[in-house]
C-alpha cells in the first residue's frame, strides 16, 4: 500500500507539532507583535497628522482674521488720515483765500487812494495842458 499506517506516522505528527509550536513561537508571534506596533505608530502617525492638519487649518484661520483685521484697521487709519489732510487742506485754503482777498482789498483801496488824488489834481492839470497846447498853437502861428 501507498499510505500505510505505522511508527513514522506519528513521529511526524509529533514533528509537525512541535515544528509549528517553534514556529509560533520564534516566528509567527513576534511578527504578528511587529505588525501590531507597527500598526499602532502608523495608526499614531495618521492621527498626529490629522491634529496637526486640523491645527494649521484653524491657524491659517486665525491668521486670515488677523490680516483682515489688520486691513480694517489700516483702512480705517487711512481713511482718517485722509480726512484729516483734507481737513487741513480745506483750512489752509480758507486762509489764504482770506489773506488773497485782503491783498486784493488793499490793492484795490491803493488804486481807489491813487485814483482820487489824481482826479483831485484833474482841473489844474488839464488847465496846465491847455495853456501848453495855447503856447505851441500860437509859437507855430507866429512862424
């Protein structure tokens, strides 16, 4: 017979036993303890990622916030500043428009001043001019 039934038999039984038990335990336990911790760190990994990635979000977040807050508020310095350089602007314009307007006050009394002692001194100068007029009539008359 091919397969027959005798000492060998379970000698190899035995063998296989304890070939499997020495397996277990140099082998198949500490490989399956391996992959264990080394799912465990992976698993770790994978969740520190996670935090971290959840932690910049809401930092990326609160930098944004910061920024646009920053821009309000520069914006609104800005926009103060503007105003207060118009402001200036505005009173600075009023106040030489008020000093143009006294110069051309006083120009405009001075021409008045002139004016009147010219007219005052009228009659005798017109008088004057006609006598000279007479004199140079009768001089080219007389030649």
């Amino acid at each position: 017979m091919f397969l027959s039934l005798d000492g060998t038999l379970l000698v190899q039984l035995i063998n296989f036993a304890i070939f499997f038990a020495l397996l277990n335990v140099l082998f198949l336990r500490p490989v399956g303890s391996a992959i264990r911790k080394r799912r465990e760190y992976i698993n770790s990994v994978t969740a520190d990622y996670d935090a971290y990635q959840a932690e910049a979000k809401s930092l990326r977040a609160q930098a944004d916030e910061f920024r646009a807050a920053a821009r309000r508020d520069a914006e609104a310095t800005l926009a103060k500043a503007r105003a207060e350089a118009s402001n200036a602007s505005a009173e600075l314009a009023v106040q030489y428009g008020a000093k143009v307007q006294a110069a051309v006050d006083a120009a405009q009394a001075t021409v008045a001043d002139e004016l009147k002692a010219a007219r005052a001194n009228e009659e005798q100068i017109v008088a004057q001019l006609a006598d000279l007029m007479v004199e140079r009539t009768v001089l080219e008359a007389a030649k």
